[in-house]
C-alpha cells in the first residue's frame, strides 16, 4: 500500500509534464497556423484583417503561455495561484475586446439605432466591466 502512495506524486507528474506538452504543442499550431492563415488573408486581397487577426492569435497564444506557466507553478509548488487566473482572464477579455471592436464596426452601421451596434455596445460594456474587476481582484490579491 505505502508503494502505492509513493507512485501517486510521479504519476501525477507524468500528468502535468503532459498537460504542458499538450499546451506547447497546441501554443506552437497556434502560431504556425495564424502564419499560413495570415499568408492567405493577404492572398485573398484581405489585408485590412490581417492586424486584428494576427492580434487575436498573439493574445490566444499569451493565454496558453499563461496556462503553462500556471501549470508549471502548481506542480512545482502544489499550490493553486489566483493571479494566473486573473492575468488569463484580463487577456481574454481585451482579446475579446479587440475582435468585437473590430468585427462590429465591419458588421453594423454606425448607429445607435441599429439593434446590432446596440448588442456591441453592450457586449463591449460587459467587458470593460469585467476587465476593469479583473484588474481590481489583482491589484487586491498582490497587494499594490
């Protein structure tokens, strides 16, 4: 039985070791792809999208790294951190940000009238909500 015990904390490495992987291999066919997706963006005469997407992509990747470093962290130190949750947090809401701003004014007419801007509007309020509460629980949990 003590053996048994004993092989829990490898096994449990062996899961995070490759939890990690998965997430450095899923980091790098992020970036390879928004190349080859960028590249065809720009073939198809859309260059105007290419920063905003690429944008998203960067911020995605961001988002894993943080998820590995999380990772790393907790299995290092058998702790669960909050602040790696808020930094990914933050990040996929300016990433959101950034696509809606983008998408919506391409979508919908500049007016307040149009019940499509008005559903943006709100979404991007939602958000800056969130990232704003986000950035607040930081700023409180580390204590600056």
């Amino acid at each position: 039985m003590e053996y048994l015990f004993r092989l829990f904390p490898r096994v449990e490495a062996v899961i995070y070791a490759f939890a990690g992987l998965l997430v450095v291999l899923g980091a790098a066919y992020l970036m390879v792809a928004a190349v080859f997706e960028g590249m065809e963006l720009l073939r198809l005469g859309k260059g105007a999208s290419l920063p905003i997407f690429l944008l998203d992509r960067v911020l995605l990747a961001l988002m894993m790294a943080e998820i590995l470093y999380t990772l790393i962290r907790f299995a290092r130190e058998g702790q669960l951190q909050v602040e790696p949750f808020l930094v990914i947090g933050i990040i996929a809401g300016v990433r959101r940000i950034l696509v809606i701003t983008a998408e919506g004014l391409q979508k919908y007419p500049f007016s307040l009238d149009h019940p499509g801007f008005q559903a943006v509007l709100a979404e991007l309020l939602l958000l800056s909500l969130m990232v704003l509460a986000l950035a607040w629980a930081y700023r409180m949990v580390r204590g600056v």
